[in-house]
C-alpha cells in the first residue's frame, strides 16, 4: 500500500551530522510535493522543509536554513534530508510526508525517526 | 509566516457529546480558487498524524462523517458531532496557503 519508511534517526553529538532517508512506495513519486515535519516528543508539529516535485523549488523553515537541505532520488523513490550543525533543540521524531496533489494537504505521513542531539 | 492558533488547548468531552476546536490565521487563507487553505490532523498516542479535513471543509478517504470542517478566511471550527472514545489525540490545523506551512500548537482531546 502506499507507504512511507523513514530512517537514519540516531544519537549525535551537537555539531554533528546526520542524513535522514524516506522511502516511498505504491505511489508516484516523481509527481509528488514531499515535507519534513519534525515533533519535540510531547509537543506539537513543526514543519522543516519541502520539495516540489522535480526539485526546482524548496523552502525551509527559518529554524533550520543553512543547516538542513532537503533533497530527492526520483529513480530511488527516495526523499533525504542532510542535517549539519545539529543542535539540541534540533532533538525531535521527524516525519516525512507527501502532499496530496490538489488537495494541498499532507495525505501520507511515515512512522516517524527519532533524532537525538546530545553530548 | 502565517501564525496559527487554537483554542482550547484541552477538551474534555463525554462520549456521545459534541466537541469543537477553533483555529485562527495572522492573515486569510482563502485563495483566488475560491478554496481555504486549512486543514486538520489528528495525532492519536504514539501514531503519526493522519489527515482528517483538507481544504477547510473536504473529509479525507475513510474519515468518519462525525467530523466536519467549516470557516473561512481567519476563523475555521473542526466539529465532532459524537465524540467516540477512539477520538481521543491531538488535533492540530495548518495552513497550506504558504510553501512554508505552519501548524497551530495543537488540541488535547480527552474522555471524561
């Protein structure tokens, strides 16, 4: 069914890298808007990036530009998100998620990949 | 950035009772197409959010008839005509009128 499996969650040191990888599948994923939403665990959802489809636009949020760049492997189905200069408060289960087309939504969502910053 | 805000930030409800959050936007979400650009989610314990409501008032394939979205330009309500016990979470709105989406801070829904 259609699905998206995060993964590349782990601990790492503040200043640290790491690259968050989101597997698509059952859908087409060459035509599809992809998110990072990203949860502190016990709070709300905060959005961290987006790609349009062929990768021509992308925005961030103001909390992560210049850190995290979002990117795609349309022949992968696969949707990254490199994070440098992690921080603490970068601590979070961060999500991927497809935007619905047309429906300007967030239709599909994955399981979640926990990133710990931490000395 | 469009800010967005709910209120409350907890509902009790009873089961069998009607339940209503509100949601608010720094500016209007209604787009040239005529459309609102607000949707919901509900995030249930320890799942990923799933979508309930896109485009203020559009049930998502297989959500219950029990919800409903309504409002337009700064103001939109999700209502929950008959609060079942499976309903409890947080919900959460969020503009898609931006690339830079924003959510509001989310509402705890409990049982009494």
């Amino acid at each position: 069914q259609v699905q998206l499996v995060e993964s590349g969650g782990g601990v790492v040191q503040p200043g640290g890298s790491l690259r968050l990888s989101c597997a698509a599948s059952d859908f087409t994923f060459s035509t599809a808007f992809m998110h990072w939403v990203r949860q502190v665990p016990g709070k709300g959802l905060e959005w961290v990036a987006v790609i349009r489809h062929d990768g021509s636009s992308i925005y961030y949020a103001d909390s992560v530009k210049g850190r995290f760049t979002i990117s795609r492997d349309t022949s992968k189905n696969t949707l990254f998100l490199q994070m440098n200069s992690l921080r603490v408060d970068d601590t979070a289960v961060y999500y991927c998620a497809r935007e619905g087309t047309g429906i300007h939504a967030l239709d599909v969502w994955g399981q979640g990949t926990l990133v710990t910053v931490s000395s | 950035d469009i800010v967005m805000t709910q209120s409350p930030l907890s509902l009790p409800v009873t089961p069998g009772e009607p339940a209503s959050i509100s949601c608010g936007s720094s500016q209007s979400l209604l787009y040239s197409d005529g459309n609102n650009y607000l949707d919901w989610y509900v995030q249930k314990p320890g799942q990923s959010p799933q979508l309930l409501i896109y485009l203020g008032s559009n049930r998502a394939s297989g959500v219950p008839d029990r919800f409903s979205g309504s409002g337009s330009g700064t103001d939109f309500t999700l209502k929950i005509s008959s609060v079942e016990a499976e309903d409890v979470g947080v919900y959460y709105c969020m503009q898609a009128l931006q690339a830079r989406i924003s959510f509001g801070q989310g509402t705890r829904l409990e049982i009494k």
